[in-house]
C-alpha cells in the first residue's frame, strides 16, 4: 500500500499538518504585504539602502535575543503583536527568507513586506532595491502555485478562504511625493488629488488580483499621520508638539478615498468577502495627543538617532555610552525619524484587535481573525 503512494513526502507532511489545524493553538493564517511598518527581514536580503540589519534594530524583540532581524523597530511590529494577541507563537516568515514557503512553516502565512516599497511600482526607487506591492503579489502567487502542488486546488481555496490578508503600503507613496525633488530626477509633480486617486486606483487593482487568487479576509491600513513623525516634521521645519497640516491633509483625503472604496469593495464582492478598513490615522493622532495618559514622555524626537539631519539609527549602543539611544525606550513614540517604538506598536495593535468602530469597519480584528468558513 505505502509503496503505491505517488506523494512525495512533503505532499505527507502538509496532510499531516492540516490535520492538526483544527486544535487551538497557532490556527491563523496571515499573509502580510507592504513596507517597513511590518518587513520582518524581506530587506536583509536586497541591495537596498533601506535595511534594520544592524543594531540597535531588534534590541528589544525577545525571539532573537535583542538580535537584529530586519524589522525597523526596537521590538515587535504592529503585526507581531497582533498574532501573538491572538494566542499564536511563531510570526510569518519573511518571503525571502530560506525555507519561508515550506511545509513546516506555510500555515503559519507568509510576510511579503519591504521597506521602501509602495503601492506604485516607482515608489523608493532612490532606496535602489525594494519590493513593490504588485511584486509582492506576485510573490504570493508563487506561494499559492506551492501549495496548489502540495495540496491541490479545492484544499488550497478552503485554506485561503480562512487565511487573513493584511495590506499596510501608501506611506511611502506620500513620503516621495513629499519629499524636496532632487534637480537630477526632477518631474512635473501631480497634484495631489491625482496622487490620491492613483494609490486608490492602484491598490484596488492589487486587492482584486488577491481576491482572484482566493483571499476573502482583508485588512487594509489607512496612511498614519506622518505628518507628525520627527523626519516631516524636520524637512518641513515643524516646531515640537506640531503636525505638518498640509502633510496631513494629504493623508486624510487619502484615507478618506480609501475607506468609502473599501465600503464599496464590500458592497460588490458579496457575502464571503471581507475587507476591514484599519484606521491607523486617528489611533495614532489620538494616541499622540493623550501620550502622557498611556505613559509616553516624549511624543517628538526619535528614541534612536538624532532629531536634526541626517537623522539616522545605527551602530552599536552599549549601555550608557550612546549619545543617540534614548535611556528608555518604552517611554518614546517615535523608535527612529520614520518608525513607531514597539511600545506605540502594542497600543496600535491592541485597538486594531479589540477595538470598535473608530479604530476598525466593519469590524475588529479579533473577529476577522475567528470567523471561519
Ligand atoms: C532550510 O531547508 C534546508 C533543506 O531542507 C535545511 O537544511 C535548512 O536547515 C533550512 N533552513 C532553515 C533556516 O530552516
Ligand atoms: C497602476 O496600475 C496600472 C494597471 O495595473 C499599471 O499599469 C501602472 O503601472 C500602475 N502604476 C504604478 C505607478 O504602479
Ligand atoms: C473540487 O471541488 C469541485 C467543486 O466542488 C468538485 O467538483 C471536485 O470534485 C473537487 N475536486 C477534488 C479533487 O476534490
Ligand atoms: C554605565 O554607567 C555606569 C555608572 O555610571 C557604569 O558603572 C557602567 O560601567 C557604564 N556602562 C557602560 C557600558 O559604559
């Protein structure tokens, strides 16, 4: 009997895996696309001026021992904290990691995300390499050819159908449009109502592509107020306890676009399509306003690098003998000029999961992760 069996032995251990699914540890499935928010280590191995390979990135994250991983902040991403919130233990592996798409780990999700990257393929092109969203798509689509192979079409799409895709992209769209354009790539800029509707446009393209390739659970990431993170607000001579509005009223009218798209994406996708608007924009303006109530001391200057240019975070910080690492990191914001610290991230992360309808439509993230079908 065994030896007329034509399955190859990963074919065996998947079955085997997938007959373990139903018990209640590690059962979510999350497939992550975007940028430097959530890379877990997709940079480590670009060449790419955008990378978190080096300390002090990752000095606070507890699986790697304070190890740098790839992840742009101290600790945890927003993602992490969201899986472990919902009781699992192992993160999505970074794509192009060894061994991301294998059979021990594939249940767990895949992380597609780069930093750098946006949802136009342009986006981040001073950085040299990135992963674009449409490339990362791609990328799934080889993810899902793997497991079309190992468990065949009908399995995959029951898998899928329970899987949750979550898509954080844009910021970097908005960071290169405002940034000052160098004379060499000089281009008539859009405006930025044409901006807007292209990234809307663009990602729609995107979430429907996944939606053909079997993803019926969505998180999209509204754009945060970076208006108010130390880089805009040092290019654009903010003072402290300030926002850049015009930075800001960008992003709004943007989040805006999206999230009446998303509404209608509901609307015309039926019943076993899901796509929860995430809005990261008031979360973390409210947060930034009340930072003393959820015990921050400084909401303006980066935990790490300087709060003048070139506003950088690296090299070694041993002990007290750093002059660029804040003395504790739970108390900042701000990690880098870009980049929440893991504590920011846990408050995010915990009103992405539970909270109510200002901080998720149609609904939170705890109840898109446990609704099966
Ligand atoms: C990747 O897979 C190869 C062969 O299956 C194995 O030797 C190696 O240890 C794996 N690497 C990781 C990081 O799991
Ligand atoms: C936007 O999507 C269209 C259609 O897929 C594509 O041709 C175009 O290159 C995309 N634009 C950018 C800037 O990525
Ligand atoms: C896959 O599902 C279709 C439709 O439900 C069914 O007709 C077909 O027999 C299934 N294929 C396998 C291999 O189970
Ligand atoms: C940090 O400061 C303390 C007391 O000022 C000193 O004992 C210790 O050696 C310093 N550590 C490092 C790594 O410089």
């Amino acid at each position: 009997m065994a030896s007329s069996v034509a399955a190859s032995p990963p074919l065996c251990v998947l079955l085997f895996l997938l007959s373990l699914r139903p018990h209640p540890t590690a059962s979510y499935t999350s497939f992550v696309f975007g940028d430097s928010l959530v890379d877990t280590g997709n940079n480590n191995y670009l060449f790419t001026i955008s990378k978190a390979d080096s300390p002090p990135y990752g000095i606070d994250f507890a699986p790697s021992g304070g190890q740098p991983t790839g992840r742009f902040t101290n600790g945890r991403t927003i993602i992490d904290v969201i899986v472990q919130g919902l009781g699992d233990s192992s993160f999505p592996p970074p794509y192009l990691a060894p061994n991301a798409s294998s059979s021990s780990t594939i249940f767990v999700g895949v992380n597609y995300a780069s930093g750098a990257s946006g949802i136009l393929d342009e986006t981040g092109s001073l950085f040299i390499e990135r992963i674009p969203l449409g490339k990362q798509v791609q990328y799934f689509e080889e993810t899902r050819d793997y497991l079309v192979g190992t468990l065949g079409e009908n399995a995959t799409g029951k898998f899928l159908r329970n899987a949750v895709f979550s898509i954080i992209a844009g910021s970097n769209d908005i960071l290169n449009y405002l940034e000052p354009s160098i004379p060499l790539f000089e281009k008539t800029k859009l405006p930025p109502v044409a901006l807007q509707d292209m990234m809307v446009s663009n990602l729609t393209l995107h979430l429907k592509h996944l939606h053909e390739l079997g993803a019926r659970k969505f998180v999209v990431v509204g754009v945060g107020p970076l208006g108010c993170i130390p880089y805009i607000r040092v290019i654009k001579l903010v003072a402290d306890g300030r926002c850049s509005s015009a930075a800001n009223q960008l992003i709004q009218g943007y989040n805006m676009k999206l999230s009446r798209r998303i509404q209608e994406l509901n609307e015309e996708m039926g019943p076993e399509t899901v796509f929860v608007y995430a809005n990261s924009y008031d979360i973390v303006r409210e947060l930034m306003q009340n930072y003393l109530r959820y015990g921050f001391e400084n909401v303006d200057d980066p935990c790490c690098g300087l709060s003048f240019p070139p506003l950088l975070c690296f090299g070694q910080h041993d002990g007290n003998s750093s002059s660029v690492l804040c003395k504790d990191r739970a108390k900042y914001v701000f990690w880098d000029a870009y980049h929440p610290t893991e504590a920011a991230n846990i408050i995010i992360a915990n009103k992405l999961l539970d909270g109510g309808a200002t901080a998720a439509t149609p609904f939170n993230l705890r109840r898109l992760y446990t609704s099966r079908s």
